[in-house]
C-alpha cells in the first residue's frame, strides 16, 4: 500500500457518504410531499362523501 492510499480511500469514503446524504435527502422530501398530496387528495374525497351525504 502506498501512502496515496492514505488520503484517496478516506476522500472516496467521505465522497460515498456526502453523495448518500444528498441523495436519500432528495428521497426523503419526495416521499413527504407524495405523503402530503395523498393526505390533500383524501382529505377533499371524505369532505365531498361528507356533503353528499348531509345534502
């Protein structure tokens, strides 16, 4: 092993870490608002079951 090893396999890891957190992060708020525009879509479906059976 050659002391390149030294700082090229800590600079990969830490690059693989940086790129894991932005990426999950990207998923992580994607999957929030699919969960919000479900929670608006079933919200207005059960207000408007709501009135149709109280009208």
């Amino acid at each position: 092993m050659t002391s390149a090893h030294l700082f090229f396999i800590p600079a990969v890891l830490l690059a693989g870490a940086a790129f894991g957190y932005v990426m999950g992060r990207k998923l992580l708020l994607a999957e929030q608002d699919e969960q919000r525009r479900q929670d608006e879509r079933r919200a207005k479906r059960l207000a408007e079951e709501s009135q149709r059976t109280a009208g």
